[in-house]
C-alpha cells in the first residue's frame, strides 16, 4: 500500500497533479449552468473543422496501445496513402488529468498543437459544451458514417454526432490473475476477501469504479442516487482504510499487472492484449460491467483539421479497423469487420470482447454520470477526489 502521513498530508507526485487537474473541472463547475463543467469561459462561435486536401503534419493524442505503431501499422499505411506525416503520442492517461492539462490552452483557442484526440463519451461532451471542440459536416466523412455501426450513431451526449466519431468502444470490468487469483469474479471479492488485501487496484476514473461498486452492492447505477454514490465511495473509503485496495490508477495499472504487483485491478476490456503476462485475462464481473465509447475529437485550433478528417475516415474502412481490432482488441465501432477477420482470424471473429452480443452484455450498464443537479455532481466528485487523492 502507498504510503500515507495522515498528520503531513502527504501524497504522492501523480495526486497532486491529478488533484490540480480536477480543481480546475470543479472551478468550472462552479461557474456554470447544470452541466458539471459547463459554463466558465467566454462565449465561442460555434467552428466546423474545415475539409481539403490532406497534406502536411497531423498530431494525434491518444491513450497507451490503442493502436499498432509499428512499422507495418495503421500509423505507418496512413502515412504511406496520404502523404501526411503523423505524430502520434500516447499520452493520455486519465480523462481528468489530460483535460487538465490542456485546459489553459483550449480556454486561449489553442489545440496544444493537437489535431485529434481521443476521450471518453462525457468529457467529450463537457469539452464540447466549453466550446473546446469544433463540430464536424457528415458530408466530410461519407467513409465514417457509412460505415459506423447503427448503435452508435445517436449516443445521448452526442445525438446527432456533431463533434465525436467514436475510436473504439469497451467495457469495465475486472483484470484478473488467472494463477494468483483463479475464483475472483466479483467486485465484492476484490473488496471483502483479505487473501487479497493490497492486491487490488481500482481507477482513478470516477465513472468506471463507482459504478461497479453500485452494481456490487445491488443497485443500478443509472437509477441511483446521490447518496446511493456517496455510500459506494465510503464503501471504497473503508477497503482503502483496511489496507484492501492498494491504490488508485490510471492505465498504468497495466504494469501493475503484468509485474504481479496486483492480482487484480478494476479495468478495460481490451488491455488484457496489452499486458505481457499469459495469466492475465478479462473477466465479466458477476454483478455485470460498464459500456462505453473512446472518441476521436477535433480541438478549436487544430492547424490540420483536413488531415484529421482524412484520417477518421480511413480508420472506418472496415480493412484498416480489422488490423485495429486484431491489435487492441476492444469493441470495433466500424460495420463488416468480423467479416474480414473470419477470413484472417476465425477465433477473433468469435472474440465477445471485439463483438460482444447482448446475452454477453445483458447485465451490463451504460457509463453513467453522477445523479442530480450540479451541486449535487461536484459534491459526488470532490468525494471521489479525496478517495483517490489522500
């Protein structure tokens, strides 16, 4: 367990950094309107990210193995057809502690040199609703919208899909240890079952762990309250105090996993592909998991908004997503791509957590926000930042 000095508060580097870059969503907060960051910057005519000829740099920001970076990858053949030369950055960690980051830029109309990037379904909407996003034409990416399947097309943060196009979707749930940890299969184990204390990790990332928390203790995370919130994170609260929980991540809890730090952590779907570690796998929690989408944005002051419309459309063709889904192996956003894996690969055509059907999904529940008005979505918040920040 991390260490702790309750009388000198101290915490480590990553906190701190990550505790400054939620204050700042907070501050927001504060300023405006019922969204939980709405409001707090000065008013935007609304931009649409301009289409033509894609030539020059494109500057790309996404999350650690989320794509094949290597020689023969999807970065490499884009460059290959295009002619654009792609700087392609994994770094992304936490939606929170990224937002942070670039918020100072974005409040200017600066992109942070970014063309794309790519964030959860609702910080994708809190940025857009900051007037942080230009909007995109369908007309732009024919490719895109021909090709993105139906479920996706009018999610409630983005009904019409005026700025996000949607990278690859995923679910929640538990990495486990196959050898060190064979019957955990519950969120319930990972937090009462001491064979297990200062194994366990969960994220730093609000809307995945309480949820699964909420679902363990036999309450729909859609329909819950407040307090239902609240309790789950004293619930949390009580595993930490214990010595259960070992700490809160981001995705570096990937590492933790594959140096056998941990033996389980709260986590996503397709980085069981990611962690070098032949016992590690993905497991369903037995109370259901979370569903949501990574989307591909485009800043206000993104210098190459053709180059980044050049490249959403290329990674819908159902050839290239097959070689992003054979990699990443979380949920593909793009029609007829099992298609072309049951000619390449039989077995991951077959793969529930590239194409999970509903009987697979059927206990599972959409990626919630926190309930209730603003006051009531900051207070959930700074309960879940002292959580994970102490």
């Amino acid at each position: 367990m991390r260490a702790r000095d309750p009388k000198l508060g101290r915490r480590p580097l990553w906190a701190i950094a990550w505790l400054l870059a939620l204050t700042a969503v907070l501050a927001l907060a504060a300023c405006g309107g019922d969204d939980e960051v709405g409001g707090g910057g000065e008013e935007r005519e609304t931009q649409v990210a301009e289409s033509g000829p894609a030539r020059g740099n494109l500057t790309i920001s996404n999350w650690p193995g989320y794509i094949d970076k290597g020689p023969n990858g999807t970065v490499a053949e884009f460059q290959d057809e295009t002619g654009v030369n792609v700087d392609y950055n994994e770094d992304i960690n936490d939606n929170v502690d990224f937002f942070g980051r670039l918020r100072p830029q974005l409040e200017q109309g600066q992109s942070g040199g970014r063309d794309i990037f790519i964030v959860t379904d609702w910080m994708a909407k809190q940025m857009h609703d900051l007037g942080y996003l230009q909007e995109i034409d369908h007309d732009d990416l024919g490719t895109v919208f021909d090709n993105m399947l139906p479920s996706l097309r009018e999610p409630s943060f983005d009904p019409e899909r005026k700025f996000s196009v949607p990278w690859q979707s995923g679910m929640t749930g538990i990495m486990v240890n196959t050898r060190l940890a064979p019957d955990l299969r519950s969120v319930n184990d990972m937090l009462d079952d001491d064979r297990y204390s200062g194994r366990i990790t969960m994220l730093t990332e609000l809307r995945d762990t309480v949820p699964l928390v909420l679902k363990a203790d036999g309450i729909d995370p859609e329909d819950a309250s407040k307090e239902d919130w609240l309790n789950a994170i004293d619930r949390l609260q009580q595993a930490v105090d214990s010595g259960q929980i070992r700490d809160f991540t981001g995705n570096e809890y990937t590492q933790d996993m594959a140096n056998e730090n941990v033996v389980a952590a709260i986590g996503w779907s397709g980085d069981a592909a990611l962690i070098d570690n032949e016992d590690v796998e993905w497991r369903m929690p037995a109370e259901g998991c979370t569903l949501w989408s990574d989307n591909m944005v485009i800043p206000v002051g993104a210098s190459n908004t053709a180059a980044a419309l050049e490249w959403m459309n290329f990674v819908y063709q159902p050839r290239v997503q097959a070689d992003i889904a054979q990699f990443v192996e979380y949920v593909t956003p793009v029609q007829g791509v099992a298609d072309v894996l049951r000619q390449r690969n039989p077995e991951l055509a077959e793969n529930d957590l590239i194409f999970p059907d509903e009987e697979f999904t059927d206990e599972c529940s959409t990626q919630p926000d926190p309930p209730g008005d603003a006051e009531d979505r900051q207070e959930v918040t700074e309960a879940f930042q002292d959580l994970v920040t102490q």
